[in-house]
C-alpha cells in the first residue's frame, strides 16, 4: 500500500499490516521489513538501531528517537522527517540495521529498497540530503573511514533530481577509490514518485576477486558497476564486497557536499524520505 502519508496521516492509524516486499526470481529473501505497524510507532526494534545525536560530514541535524523525525506511517511505510525548531536547530531520523550482510563466495548478495522523496519544491530542498546506504560493520570495531568501505545505494541532495551511487574504500585522500569523492556514477531520478533502488555484490567469480563487480540500478536498470579489477587491491576489494556490512537509511540536513540549508529550505514532509520497504536477497 502507497501512501501520501503527508495528508493521509490522520486516517491511517487503524492501519497495520504492511505488503511483503516482492520475490525476485532465482532469489530467496534472507532479511526484510515492510515497516508494518501504527501511524507513529517507531521501527522494529528487533531489526534496527535508532541513531541519536552523530554529527558527521559538518552535518547540521541532530539525529533523534523522536516520531516527529522517524515513524511508522500505519501505511506500510516509514517515513524519515528533518524538522527545524523556532531557535533554528535541524534535528532528523537516521535508523542502522542490526543485522550484518556478508556477500558469499560464489553468489550474489542483493541489497533493495523502495522509497520516494517528499513533495517539497526543489527550490525548498536547498541542505536536504536522503540516503540509502551501507558501512562496513568494522568501523563499530575501530576501523576509520573508509577503510571500513561504503556503499551508497542511492543519496540525493538539494531536491535535484539526481541519484548517486558511490563506493568508498581505501585511503583517506586518492587511492583505490578516488577519495573524497568515491568511485561515483549518476543516473536521472524521473520523479518523487515511488522507485526501487538496489545494489548487487556479484561473487560468482569469486576464485579472482578481480572478476567480482558490484552493480547499482534504478528501477531493474544499472546505472553504475564497480569491477575488482578497477579497484585492483584484494584486500581492499574485500572490504566492499568480502565483508559484513549493515544498511542505513537517513536524512541528513547541510554538510559539505549539499552546503547548509537556506531561507527557501522547509522542513517538515515536503523534505522527507518515505521508505516502502528494505530487503536483502541472496541466489
């Protein structure tokens, strides 16, 4: 069910079922939620972590526990809200799996989920940064970044229609990944409607890790793919596509990518991220 949560939200609060997410063929579903519950609730506290505070990226939010930032929408959604308080302050929803992913050797590992964007105007999205994303589980165990490695599924900023899809791995400046910026590719958003983002760890080809490709799409189409080759360090490799990771879903306010937040920039559901759901397939 697909929901404009933004002026449903009253009505749906007897609603708490949510749909599964879909099968893919020659897949089986190995971890999902479908965000089912009432209009407020918070996530499953058995599947996720509710992120506070984390000022990371000279990020402006503070992230909280509160349903005014991340609450179930009683419509089979979740939704992830940057408000602004009257003395200026940002505060968002930023929610991390407690599962960890492992891609195995021969196989693919699939990571996928549904969302869409608030229908604020772009030109009131100016600091407004969603993501879909992944770390590396070893940055909880002292490993900086991006060492631990990062796969960003999808991010936006500043209501362009744009999604990036990025890896992050190696050293802190250059190296294997082309840091800061990350080995990046681009792909068209054709709207704030619903669409289905999703990355593949292919290791069917596991006997030389050069061969193993990590491949982001939009909607079933790829728009960017990343080769062991291309990145030419097996241990490095390993950290993107040999290694437990854990997803996160979040929306972040300023930064130094999307820049601060200006007066046009409105908080609230125009800015949101809405997820229908998350899932992670294995072949």
């Amino acid at each position: 069910m697909r929901v404009n949560a933004a002026t449903l939200l009253p009505l749906l609060s007897s609603l708490v079922s949510a749909l599964a997410p879909p099968n893919r063929p020659g897949f089986n579903t190995i971890w999902s939620d479908a965000f089912a519950g009432n209009a407020g609730d918070s996530p499953n506290g058995d599947l996720w972590n509710i992120a506070q505070g984390i000022h990371t990226n000279n990020e402006l939010q503070s992230y909280t526990t509160s349903n005014q930032n991340i609450q179930i929408s009683g419509g089979g959604t979740i939704q992830i809200v940057p408000r602004k308080n009257p003395s200026g302050s940002w505060f968002s929803g930023r929610i991390e799996s407690k599962a960890t992913f492992t891609p195995i050797a021969g196989k693919v590992t699939m990571m996928e989920a549904a969302l869409r964007f608030g229908d604020g105007n772009p030109a009131t999205k100016q600091g407004i940064w969603p993501a879909f994303w992944m770390l590396g589980e070893a940055i909880h165990h002292g490993t900086p970044w991006p060492q631990c490695g990062e796969l960003d599924i999808m991010e936006t900023v500043n209501g362009i229609p744009t999604g990036y899809g990025t890896a992050h791995c190696g050293s802190e400046t250059g190296g294997a990944c082309n840091e800061p910026i990350g080995q990046v590719s681009t792909t068209p958003v054709p709207d704030n409607g619903w669409h289905t983002w999703t990355i593949k760890i292919d290791r069917t080809n596991a006997g030389n890790f050069r061969d193993e490709v990590i491949t982001w799409m939009l909607d079933g189409q790829v728009y960017h793919t990343l080769t062991g080759a291309a990145v030419g360090d097996e241990a490095i490799w390993g950290t993107l596509a040999h290694s437990p990771l854990f997803l996160i879903l979040n929306v972040a306010v300023g930064g130094n990518w999307p820049g601060s937040p200006n007066g046009a920039t409105q908080d609230g559901y125009g800015s949101m991220m809405e997820v229908e759901y998350v899932a992670v397939y294995q072949n």
